[in-house]
C-alpha cells in the first residue's frame, strides 16, 4: 500500500486549538507526519501509511471544531536527476 497525503481544513482560532488537533492526529494509527499549511495555518497535511481519514475527520470534529477533507492522493517520490558526468578526451 502506497503512502497517502491527507490535506484536512481544521477550524482553529488559537495556537492552543492547532496543538490540540496535531497532537489528535498524531496519535492516530499510520500516520508517520503531521504539518500545518494554509494561510492562517487552518489547515493539517497528514503523510501515512493506512490512515482512516473518515474516523480521524469524525475525531476532528468532535475535539477541536468543523473540519472539512479537502484532499487524499498518493505521495509523489520526487525523481532526482542523475548527476552529469564530465567525460575527459585526450589528444
């Protein structure tokens, strides 16, 4: 199973409630990194491994206040170039 990136938009007004909601997250079985991003820092990015996202929304909502999914998608590995290599001719 490939890992997933859960974008969910949390309704947080404080910082009190953003440690709340990340520690909830964090704590949930799969998950392997929790982040915030929007504008307002409204919104967790969660990377895992089989994450429920339907019961962690429930969860969500019940502790910190309306959360709303945006996004569920696979992670993209990012494909490093190889370096180019310098060939010497000699005369």
């Amino acid at each position: 199973m490939a890992k997933q990136k859960i974008v969910i938009k949390v309704e947080m007004s404080c910082d009190k409630c953003r440690w709340k909601a990340m520690r909830l997250v964090a704590t949930t079985g799969g998950a392997s990194s929790v982040t915030l991003a929007g504008d307002g820092k409204d919104q967790l990015v969660v990377v895992g491994n089989g994450v429920n996202f339907i019961k962690l929304i429930a969860a969500l909502r019940k502790k910190v206040g309306h959360a709303t999914l945006v996004t569920v998608g696979e992670v993209k590995e990012e494909e490093k170039p190889e370096p180019a290599t310098a060939a010497v001719v000699e005369y």
